[in-house]
C-alpha cells in the first residue's frame, strides 16, 4: 500500500484518503515509523472500500461528465441535454446560448473549448442568479430573518456559504444540479443566517423545511463531481 507520511504538532495519527485516491498519514512529530506501518495496515480494510469507491465515483464521472463542444452533453437542472454549436458571422447576430427542448445551441465565433466554456459559463451563472432568486424568495418565507444579499461565484469545493452580514454565496455549479438538491443548499444557506453553525438547533431547522435533507446531501455529495464544466 503506497502512502504519503507528513508530520505535524499534534497528539493524533490519522489517514486520509483524497478524492484522486491518494493516501496521506498526518502523524505526531516524532511518531514511530513501526507504528505508522502498524496503524496503516489496520485500516487496510477501511482503506480499500475508500478506494473502491472512489474508483466507481471517477467511473461515473467519465461516463457523465460534462463535454462542451458540439455533439457533447451537459447537465441542466437534473437532466442531460445534447449540445450544438453554430458558428456565427458578421456584425449582426450576437454570440449566445439559447435551451430548449432539452437541447443547448450554442451560437459563437470560435469553436476552442476556452471560448464554448465560457459562453457555457456565463449562461448558466445567469440562469442560476434567476433561479436562485426565487428559490431563496420562497424558501425565506420559512425562516425568521432575511438574507441582506446574494452572489454567485465560481468556486471549486464550496456550494454555498452565509457570512455575518447574512450576505450569501452560491456556486453557479448548483444550477446543473436537479431542483431538490439546489433547494436544499439554499435552504442550508439561509438557516445559517439564524444559526451560524452545524448545531443540532441548526439541522432541527433545516428539517424543518426539506424533511429529506440528508439524502440531498448525500446526493451532491455523491455526484457533486459530475457539476462541471
């Protein structure tokens, strides 16, 4: 088994294991080589069902990732939707991204990738601040505060987050993301303006709004991997 040792003041020996299947030790200073190898290899059987999973997680996301080109897909509120792109000239029709009928066209001056992403991109960051509006409209009215404003970012791990101020953040990745899941986060989001932390008051509250909550979040934390692009 091939792992990385890294030591740091702490009393503790703990393994972790990264989504790309990398395993690291986080050891006491000082702490015996002997005892590591020991350690490792009593979490050998934790280890490989870690492993197997994440290989059946980078399967998946091969099998659905986001492609955007033409001819590729793309996930849109939960479902899969082909993609075309035309290519435009002249001064008189506008780049742009239009869906229906679970098909994204793509109309644009350049077929490279950096640029289909970053049509594909901007739509959707609009997309999100529409919809993002009106969920957080809805489910507000279930919460007693109200946020003070809302961004939409392009972040790589978080979903979403509230500061102080009751100023929240979400990620335009959500938007890819079937309806149920984009609700829970929002409502996470919006319970953290009365609670700013994950105490039971606080989970008590998020159930009281979405009773099915931890299967959202087991389902992006299971396929949050697919929602890029």
């Amino acid at each position: 088994m091939d792992y990385t040792v890294k030591y740091r003041r702490r009393k503790t020996i703990e393994l972790r294991i990264d989504r790309n299947g990398e395993i690291t030790v986080i050891a006491p200073l000082g702490y015996p080589k002997r005892a590591i190898v020991e350690f490792v290899y009593s979490k050998e059987n934790w280890v490989n069902g870690k492993l197997e999973k994440i290989m059946e997680c980078n399967s998946k996301k091969d099998e659905y990732a986001n492609s955007i080109k033409n001819g590729g897909k793309i996930w849109i509120l939960g479902k899969r939707h082909g993609i075309s792109v035309e290519i435009i000239k002249g001064d008189g029709i506008k780049e742009c991204v239009n869906i229906e009928n679970g098909m994204v066209t793509i109309k644009s001056r350049s077929r490279t990738k950096a640029v289909l992403k970053t049509h594909m991109e901007n739509h959707l960051r609009e997309m999100a601040r529409s919809i993002m509006a009106e969920r957080i409209s809805f489910y507000e009215q279930h919460i007693p505060a109200r946020h003070n404003s809302f961004r939409i970012k392009n972040q790589k791990t978080i979903w979403g987050s509230c500061s102080a101020k009751r100023n929240l953040n979400f990620n335009f990745r959500l938007v890819m993301a079937p309806v149920e899941i984009l609700d829970y986060v929002v409502v996470h989001e919006l319970c953290h303006i009365v609670h700013m932390d994950h105490s039971a008051v606080f989970w008590n509250l998020v159930g009281s709004i979405i009773s099915d909550y931890n299967e959202r979040r087991h389902w992006l934390r299971e396929n949050g991997p697919m929602l890029e692009i």
